[in-house]
C-alpha cells in the first residue's frame, strides 16, 4: 500500500514537474541574467519590451529573471546558465564571459551606444536627518568627526566604487600627487565605522544599528533607502565629483543562438536606449544618456563630474591589480 | 544515577532556580523571540499584505517547486536508506564498515561544497556536463539539479535513524521468519517493516524538513532564476535583497510553520518509539 501511494506521489510530482516546464515552451522565453537588486527595473522594463515586442512582430515574449551577485551570476553562465543576454552593474564580470568562456566577442563594448551600458550612476551619500554633519563632499569623509559606512571593497563592487572614487577624488584634488592622494585616502579609510560584506549589509548597519554619520552606495539605490525606511528621515548628498558607474549589457551570443533567440535577444538589449525606455529607467533613479529624458529629470540628479575607470586607474585590469590585488595599495592603506 | 545527581543539585533552591531561569532565558532569546518576530515582520502590513505576498506568482512557484522537490526527495531517500541499512546491518561482507562511514559524507561536508562538487562534474564545464550539454540535457540551473543536491545532502537521514535500530533489534525475528518459510518480500513487509515503521518516519521527517530548507547546495545550482529555479529559501533572501523585508519574512514564516509542524510530528513520532521500546522490553523481559 505504503509503495503505491509513494508511487503514485512520484508520478503525480514528475507531472507537475514536466507539466510546469513544457507549459512555456508555447511562447518565446528570454533569460535574463541580471545583477540583485535590480529586479523592479527589470520586471518593469520587461512588461515595457513585452508591448513592444508584441506590437513588432505579433509574438508574445515573456522575459525569465535570474538575480544574484553578478560575479556570481556570470560564473554560471560559464558553468552552463543559458541566459539569453545578461544586464550587470560590473564591467569585468561582462569581460569575464569572454575571457573565461568565450561565450561574448572581444570587442563587445562596441556593440552598442555608449560603451554597451545603456544607463549609468554614481556614487552618492546618505545622511542622517538634516545632515547634522554638514556632509558635502570627499573631503568631509576624511574629517575625524565624521565616519562613514559602506561595504568592503575587498568583496563588493559597491564597495570597490566608493574606494575608487574617493582615490579619484584624491588625485584630482592634489593634481595628481601620489603620496598625498594615498594618505588622503588611507584617512578616508581610516574613519570607516563597519566594513559589511555588501551592500545589503552595510544599509543594515547605518539603518537599524544607527552606526556611521554616512552611508555611500550608488545613488540608484539611495532612494530605495529612504522609501524602504521613511521614518527616518534621512538625505541624498550627491559629492561633486563621483565615479562613473557603469552598468554594462551583452547578448550572449553562443547561448542566444543555441536557444534560437538571437533576434530577440538583441532587439531586447537595443530596446533599452529607446526614449520611452530611459525614461522608465530615470523613474528608478539611473542616470540615463537620452537628452530629452535628462532635460525631464534635471532637477533629480544633481549636476556632477563623473570620472571614469580609465582616469583613475588606466582600465579595470589596472584596477585590480593596483588597488584591489592582494598586498596591493588598497591593502596597505588599510593598515592602520 | 541521574536522577540521584540531579536531586543533588536541587537540594540548594538557589542553583536549581538561576540554572532554570538561565536556560528559560537563553531558549527565550535565542530561539522564542526570533520566532515569535519571523510572523510579527511577516504580518507587518497586516493580514492583507501577508496574503497579497503569499499569492506573488513567483512565491507561489517558489512553494510548488520546494514541495515538488520534496515529493521526489523523500521517496528517492526512503528506498535509499532502507536498502542501506538493510544490508549493512543483515549482511556481513567486506568494506561493510567503510560503508557505514561513506553514508555520513553528505553531513561533514558543507552543502555548499556539495554544491559546487556537482557544478564541477555537471556544470557545463564539468567532464560529464560537457557531454551533456552536447545530447542537449540541462542538469545544472534547473530543478533536476535542485533535486540532485537536495537528495545528495538529505540521503543520511533515513539510513541514519534505521541502522542502530536494526542493529539492536538484531535478526532473530528475521531468521525465525525464513525458517517459517517467508519469502523475502513478506519478511520484509511483515516483519521487518512493522519493527522500523517509527524510525522511519522519523527519518522521513528529517528528510522531509532538510528538504525544504535546503539553501547552501541548492544556491550553488539553482541559477536563481525566477519563476523557474527559485526554492522557497532562495526566495527569501531574493526578496529580502530587494528590500521587500516583508515578503521576505512572509515566505520565511511558511518555512518556519514547516519547522513547526515538523517539530510536532518529531515529538510524537519520539513518544511511539520510546513506547514500541519499553514494549520490547518487557516482551524479552
């Protein structure tokens, strides 16, 4: 008796299983591999392209999602995740696919406007209520009165961004002087109250824990911040010069050919420079390159010098082997 | 002696009260509280808010696939394990030790090497996975990978609790009932089985509860793919990442009222064995 249920149990499971993967195979499916956080962006834009889509060529596409780190989410697609096209807030984890994989052209970057990364942000400030600091630029963070949260560069591009920008900052403002910039920075670290592991993290430790007069992530997520915790009471402080925080895309072409999506795939990635769509973008708090959008949405990001990877360190290769490599610059600032 | 040792302890009021209230107050923050929170975040925004999040779509197919993986967990698992302890506690035959060992891989390693183990071996760069991908099989990123990890570090549980019954119990019954001229199949179903019946649910408890809240291993293969690989654990940090504490803790309460109900079944389940025992003992008595 105690067989044949569980048999039957069995069958009924492989059913529901099977029955769950065919039942999407009518229409046209596109993966998505995309960086956490980013899945209201995208559940949006998704339902903005599913329109369009529909209106273009008559087919109905619906657009699967998969979230996580991205340097973790590019790892998978190396290890067989078919995604489709994939949506990062890191350059190098795109690079990766091509230099792990070889799933991506070389020059993939040239593929579309603007460097492949059709939206962009910065790294800004949040402050506590009134900003009781007076907290306006990089060089308040070094103050010893202030002391600022964000999350360790060692593991988290959020983290890694805030540290470059602050270096940015450091040799603009010494014009370049090496030995000062460091000691700027080492400050700067110095006056770091928690380093959490990401992003997520660090919020927990500004927010519910009250630690830090600062707390730095990009200036998409901040507002997220404030609608997540209204009580608060807490400001955006955009610094005057910040990082250029690109957040690139690709299709990923061995696998959007395999999956016979190429057309679509391109047409999805293609589709997110469009007016309507960098419109939807700037409404989550993206920096968008669309003139007329950013004429519209003026007033929400404040005007500031974004230096770009190249500036600051040459390329991201340069990057991380200067700053983030182990014993590398980043490591000796740190030592207190 | 036990009790003689505790009396002991409980001859001066003052060591028995700070110690109880010690233990009330560590149970009470370590585990009352945290639990009793998980559903005060999850109704935060009322019963409405609980039962908007818990019919979300991709809440709903996070359930389904958790309880699908189950479904077939638990059956895999149970067949496994009886068969397991069966032959190494009715057998004797070379390397029967190391066996007994090898069953207990899945517990000292941790889930996410688990995890990753199979990504090697399936995963698209993996020996057997490149194979794969060419006959068009997709293992890894998908719920047959899911199940594989999840049968993977659920497969002691059974086993576990069987052989040390087994093994006390003995084969006398066993032997009596060959000799009587059982075939193998009733011996099984008329002896053996009425005899293991508890611990086995026991085991399939466990299984069952491991299962479903499965994150190490089944993160590593699942691919995070909404709407299709995403386990309820998944999902709740998914939702907790987005900073939807809410939702995130909603699907987190469905967890714990599985640990709940299972903590139940588990006490009931304790109480029979303990009953079949001390019935045992007064039978050989």
């Amino acid at each position: 008796m105690k067989l044949v249920k569980h048999a039957k149990s069995v069958a009924l499971a492989l059913a529901i299983g099977l029955g769950s993967s065919h039942s999407f195979a009518a229409e046209q499916t596109l993966l998505n591999s995309s960086y956490d956080i980013a899945r209201e962006l995208f559940a949006s834009y998704n339902e903005h392209f599913a329109a369009v889509w529909k209106e273009k060529t008559g087919n109905t596409v619906e657009v699967r999602q998969s979230h996580g780190g991205s340097s973790r989410q590019a790892q998978a697609i190396i290890e067989g995740l078919r995604a489709d096209v994939v949506t990062y807030n890191q350059v190098t984890d795109v690079d990766i696919l091509h230099t792990r994989g070889k799933l991506i052209p070389a020059d993939w970057r040239d593929q579309l406007p603007n460097a492949s990364s059709p939206y962009y942000s910065t790294m800004a400030y949040l402050v506590r209520k009134g900003n009781p600091k007076g907290v306006s630029n990089w060089d308040d963070l070094a103050r010893d009165d202030v002391s600022s949260v964000f999350p360790n560069p060692k593991t988290s591009g959020n983290g890694r961004y805030t540290y470059l920008a602050a270096y940015g900052y450091a040799q603009k403002a010494f014009e370049g002087d090496e030995a000062k910039a460091d000691e700027f920075v080492k400050t700067f670290l110095s006056r770091v109250a928690v380093f959490d592991t990401g992003g997520r993290g660090a919020t927990t430790t500004f927010v519910e824990r009250g630690i830090g007069d600062v707390l730095i992530t990009f200036e998409s997520e901040v507002n997220n911040i404030i609608a997540e915790f209204p009580d608060h009471g807490f400001e955006v402080v955009v610094p005057k010069v910040s990082f250029l925080a690109e957040f690139p895309v690709a299709v990923v072409e061995r696998h959007a050919t395999r999956n016979g999506n190429l057309e679509l795939a391109k047409a999805y990635l293609d589709e997110l420079y469009s007016e309507d769509a960098q419109r939807l973008l700037a409404g989550f708090n993206y920096r968008v390159h669309n003139e007329v959008v950013q004429a519209e949405f003026a007033d929400q990001f404040p005007s500031v010098e974004l230096l770009t990877i190249e500036e600051i360190a040459g390329s991201w290769d340069d990057a991380m082997s200067i700053h983030f490599a182990n014993g590398a610059k980043l490591d000796q600032l740190q030592r207190r | 002696m036990q009790t003689r040792a505790s009396l002991r302890v409980g001859d001066q009021p003052w060591v028995k009260w700070s110690l109880i209230s010690l233990a009330l107050f560590i149970v009470g923050t370590l585990l009352i509280v945290p639990l009793v929170a998980i559903f005060v975040q999850a109704f935060g925004d009322g019963v409405q808010g609980f039962l908007t999040n818990i019919t979300d779509t991709y809440t709903l197919h996070a359930i389904s696939l958790t309880l699908l993986v189950a479904a077939l967990t638990i059956p895999l698992n149970l067949v496994f394990g009886v068969f397991l302890a069966w032959l190494v506690t009715r057998f004797e035959f070379p390397g029967r030790k190391l066996l007994i060992t090898l069953i207990d891989i899945p517990f000292a390693v941790s889930p996410v090497v688990a995890g990753l183990l199979y990504l090697l071996l399936y995963g698209s760069n993996g020996w057997l996975g490149s194979w794969l991908m060419d006959q068009d099989v997709q293992l890894m990123f998908s719920w047959p990978g899911i199940l594989m990890v999840t049968v993977f570090v659920t497969c002691p549980f059974v086993a576990r609790e069987l052989i040390p019954l087994m093994q006390q119990q003995g084969k006398e019954e066993e032997e009596a009932g060959v000799t009587l001229g059982a075939s193998g199949w009733q011996l099984f179903r008329r002896v053996t089985l009425p005899n293991i019946q508890w611990a086995l649910i026991y085991g399939v408890v466990l299984t069952n509860a491991r299962a479903m809240g499965e994150f190490g291993a089944v993160s590593v293969v699942s691919g995070n793919i909404r709407g299709e690989t995403n386990t309820l654990p998944l999902h709740v940090e998914l939702l907790y990442q987005d900073y939807n504490a809410v939702g995130a803790f909603t699907s987190a309460s469905l967890l714990a009222g599985i640990a709940l109900i299972t903590l139940f079944v588990k006490s009931f389940v304790e109480w029979r064995q303990a009953r079949q025992r001390r019935v045992l003992d007064e039978v050989s008595e």
